[in-house]
C-alpha cells in the first residue's frame, strides 16, 4: 500500500508576500504558528480566522483560493492528518541555522498566543499537555546562540520534531478530544 502525500503547506515566501502586503506585523513562521495555536486550541475552522487568531476584527477574511486561504485549509488538513503529516511553516535546510532558530521560536510565540485565545485559561490538558505547553512557552521565549555547529543542526532538528508532536498533542487534548466525546453522547 502507497501513502498518498497530504496537502503541502503554501512556501514561506508566499506568506511573507501576503503578510507585508496586508501590513500585519508578524512574520509567515508566526502566524502559522498563531493559527495552528488556535485550531489546537479549540478554535473553529472559520474564514474569519485572520481576524480570530490575530485579535483584530477590523481585518477581512482572506479570499477564497488565496495564499492564505489555502495555509488555513492545509493547516486543517495536516493537524487532522491520522498520518501525522503536520509540517511547521519555517525556513528551510537553505537558510542559515540562525534563520531557522527564529523561524521555529517565532513560530512557537504565534503558536502560544493563538491557542490562548482559543483554549483560555483553563485548556483541557492532559498531564503530557501541560508539559508541552510549558516546554513551548519556554521555546517561545528562546533566542538563537550565535553557534552554529553539527550539534546546534541536530538540536534543532529535535526540537522542530518537539514543538510538530507538542502541537498535535494539544490538537488532541484540547480540539479532537471534546469532539470525540461529543459524538459519543
């Protein structure tokens, strides 16, 4: 049996183009990160999202088709993938490990904040949940070390792998779960 690959995510590129273009201050790593924390969270499945995951009613869904829109529709698909094809979108392999650093560390502040939103201040966490959380608050609040040997690229591989797993277990606790005891009453 063949695994088919999931949707892929739009390139960074893409989303920086989108993210200055609209003015939003936040950078294509961040605000993947903000919307996977809102749909762990909890958060609903909307085309509102833009607005919902940055705090700001006055911005307009993203259109239909859109670079945007698509990054919501395979953040969806990835985060409810049974394959755990989930990717982080961050910089890749051609970048320089510092770039790489804060694409993942930006990523974890956006993702903190989204599901904040979403979850509140008492997420349904399982014990394993509150690690994770705990761990990516730490992560968020990291910054690169100005190294950048053999050893930095394999903990950073590691840590990506981390912060891929913390987000899907919060997926689980907080969006996968409710819903699963929904459909069991």
């Amino acid at each position: 049996m063949t695994l088919t690959p999931g949707p892929s995510l739009p390139s960074l590129f893409d989303i920086e183009d989108a993210v200055r273009d609209l003015g939003l201050g936040v950078g294509a790593s961040e605000l993947h990160g903000a919307l996977c924390g809102w749909l762990a969270g909890g958060g609903d499945d909307s085309p509102q999202w833009l607005a919902r995951v940055l705090a700001d009613d006055a911005l307009t869904a993203p259109v239909a088709g859109s670079v945007l829109d698509r990054l919501r529709e395979v953040s969806v698909a990835q985060l409810e993938d049974r394959e755990f094809a989930f990717d982080l979108l961050v910089p890749d392999d051609d970048a320089t490990l510092d770039e790489r650093s804060n694409g993942v560390f930006d990523w974890c502040r956006g993702f903190l904040g989204g599901f904040g939103l979403a979850a509140g201040r008492h997420p349904p966490l399982s014990e394993e949940g509150h690690e994770a959380l705990g761990d990516l608050a730490k992560l968020a609040a990291a910054s690169p070390e100005d190294v950048g040997g053999e050893e930095d690229e394999k903990a950073l591989a590691e840590i990506e792998e981390f912060v891929r797993v913390a987000a899907l277990l919060l997926h689980g606790d907080c969006a996968m779960g409710p819903r699963h005891r929904r459909q069991l009453h």
